[in-house]
C-alpha cells in the first residue's frame, strides 16, 4: 500500500492488529521497490525455518573450520615459533643474523595470511544468508551479513589472533577453568599490540586500492569493445556488495574501531594510527559512497544502530582485558575487582540503549509537529526517491508493456 502522507502510513503502521487474528495482517515498512525480493514471498513459513535451522547449522560448521585455520596462520606465520621445529638450526640463524628482516616479515606475513583467509568469509556468508534465510528485500541480507560478519572477524581477527600462539592450550584450560581466559586474553593482547599496528597501517593500502575501483574500470573498459559506454557503464556497477556492501563494510569499520579501542591502554600510539585509518577512510569512503558508486537501497538507520550496538560489546573486551591485566599484573586483586565493576555498569548501559531509545521512526508528536508544519507551509520534506516507481514485479511489468504492444 503507498500513502500520500507521512502521517497516514505511520498510523497504519502503529493501529496493528487490525483484527483479533494476528495472522490476518502482518504489516511492517516497505522496502524500496528495487529491492524486494520477490522469490522468498513463495516461501512456505515451515519450509522457511527449516532452512533457517539449516543455515544456523552451516555457520556453526564455519566457525568449526575457521578457527584452527586462522589459529595455524596466526602461529605459524611467526618465524620465531617455527624455530622450535627446524632440526637444521637455518630458522635460528636466521633470526640472527636477520632480526629486521625477521620483525617485518613477523608484522606483515601474518596480517596477509589472515586477509586472505577472511576474504572467503562475507561471500561464504552471503551465500549462507540467501540460501537459507527469508528476507522481503535484498538489503536485509546484509543486515544479516553485518551481524555474522562482525562475530567472525571479532573473534577471529582479534581474539584468536591474541592467543594463536596458545591457542589449543587456552581452549583446553578454558575448558577446566573458564575465568583463565580472561587471564590468556589480556597476556595475548598485549603480546600482539604491535601485530595491530601493522594492521591498521595495511588498510591504508587497502583503502587506497579501494578507491582505484580498477575493478569496475576494467568491467568498463571491455564493455566499451561490443557496448555503448552507458550500458557498459550500467554494467560494471555496482561494485561486489558481498565485501563493499553496506553490511560487510560496516561489520570491518566497527571491528577495527574496536580493536583500536582494545588496545588503547596496551599501547598508546594506536589511537594516532587508528585516527589516521578512520580520517582516510571518511575522505576516501565518504567520497566514494556519495559521488562514486551507484544509489543503493537503505534500511533508514539499521546498519548505523547496529554498529553502535556492536561497539558496546566491544568495551565488553576491553573491560576484560584490562581486568585481566590488572589482575596479572596488580600487587593485589582490588585493582581488577574494582575494574571489574565496571561491567555491570556497561551491561545496564547496553539493557538502556536496546530499551529505551525509539530510532525507528518519529515519534507521535514530532509526527503532529510535521504534519502541522506541513500544512502550513513552514517546512517541506524532501522525500526519498525510490529506484522504481513501482512494486509490480519486473517480470509481470514486462509482460504488461508486451500486451499493451500487441
């Protein structure tokens, strides 16, 4: 249904239930016409669970493979602990007649194995969400995304990464005592403050290739050779929304943003190399979203709230850390038991945040004020504009033109 005013569909929206039968009408926001996704409405709802347990399933089965896989890389990539299984003492002379050649290959051979690895997750995952889980609109298959994405990179990128070096040996003591973890983190944390360095100072490169788009110039250029340079222009975008969509590049800011903020205690200079990440990252993304890529479909403001509810579990980390370090290092267990209150302050701030704050649409009286304004003449609203101009299915659309043709 389109409403002429923004009033009408609001209050339509807030009268449900209709009827005494909840499943007579189900109403929710419309997504943009471009976007629905036509095929999941055929869907039957006992099928659509299925699939979705299915999909859980799948993703348990990734987190399975992933994590002895970004663990060997984490803890082999590092020359000094190959040195322990070379029975040719070459990796010992090695690291001593090389000790810088030694440190850089330490800092960047394991920050690339990682990338390498994780790059197969948002296409693994996209594949995942679309296959298994029922969506009315494409973007929310990167709602999904963001969600999975941020818990694999979260874990893998920086709790793993930590304590790589222990890691088989943390999973079993965390098994016989599970408060021990927080001891492993904060002692792996700071042993790798300076691997995430490295980490923030190679998203310059990634960011600076980002901004190439050589990919859809050469889609453009071989275009150009058997199509007009607006169809080859049309056909090189978008760009591939399984890395650089909305949900996949919001899950690895919000990652990186708390990574920074993890170790700001441990080592100090990351605030001015994750200040310099995030300033080329809004020249260079900010840019590129608004003026270089094509409009894509929003959800009003899911993504932004969703990050900010990530970051908060993100100080959960650090809260840990830090009283683990405390705790490691403190003369006593005040200085960690004092810290450790803290938590219970961030999980009642997390409780409010999800509770208290009314995001997704205006409230009733900024609604009355509008529309009054409105009326008057005092304010006018620009409207969203839509990809289409219509919900008719793309099929069903065509075929009507061929009618009207015949």
């Amino acid at each position: 249904v389109t409403f002429r005013t923004r009033y009408d569909a609001t209050m339509a929206l807030r009268f449900i239930p209709y009827t005494s039968d909840l499943a007579e009408f189900k109403v929710s926001v419309a997504p943009d016409p471009a976007d629905v996704e036509y095929i999941d409405m055929k869907q039957h709802d006992l099928h659509a669970k299925a699939w979705a347990i299915f999909g859980w399933f799948l993703i348990f089965l990734m987190l399975v493979f992933f994590l002895p896989t970004v663990g060997f890389i984490g803890a082999f990539a590092n020359v000094h602990n190959l040195a322990p299984y070379d029975t040719t003492g070459t990796i010992s002379s090695l690291i001593v007649k090389h000790p810088k050649q030694v440190r850089i290959w330490n800092g960047f051979a394991c920050q690339m194995g990682l990338n390498l690895v994780l790059s197969f997750l948002p296409t693994t995952l996209v594949l995942i969400t679309t296959l298994c889980f029922q969506h009315k609109a494409r973007s929310w298959f990167q709602r999904d995304l963001q969600k999975f994405y941020f818990f694999f990179l979260l874990v893998f990128q920086l709790l793993v990464v930590s304590m790589a070096n222990t890691l088989a040996s943390s999973v079993l003591d965390t098994v016989e005592d599970p408060l021990s973890l927080i001891g492993r983190l904060a002692a792996g944390m700071s042993q790798s403050s300076t691997f995430f360095l490295t980490v923030f100072a190679s998203q310059w490169t990634v960011i600076s290739m980002e901004n190439m788009r050589f990919v859809q110039f050469i889609k453009y250029r071989l275009g150009t050779r058997t199509q007009a340079p607006e169809e080859a222009k049309a056909a090189a975008e978008p760009e591939d929304q399984d890395y650089y969509g909305m949900g996949a590049r919001s899950a690895r800011y919000t990652v990186l943003f708390i990574t920074g903020l993890c170790f700001v205690s441990l080592s100090p200079l990351i605030c001015v190399v994750a200040f310099m990440t995030f300033a080329l990252m809004r020249l260079v993304v900010g840019y590129q979203v608004v003026f270089a890529e094509t409009h894509k479909p929003d959800l009003g403001g899911d993504f932004w709230v969703m990050s900010l509810k990530q970051v908060q579990y993100g100080v959960l980390i650090y809260i840990l850390c830090m009283v683990g370090m405390l705790a490691e290092r403190g003369g006593s267990l005040l200085p960690a038991a004092l810290a450790g209150v803290s938590l219970i302050y961030q999980l009642n701030s997390i409780r409010v945040f999800a509770g208290r704050f009314h995001w997704a649409s205006v409230t009733h009286s900024e609604l009355v004020k509008l529309t009054q304004k409105e009326k008057k003449g005092e304010l006018t609203l620009k409207r969203r504009r839509a990809l289409r101009n219509t919900y008719v299915q793309p099929e069903l659309k065509f075929l009507e033109e061929d009618t009207k043709e015949d």
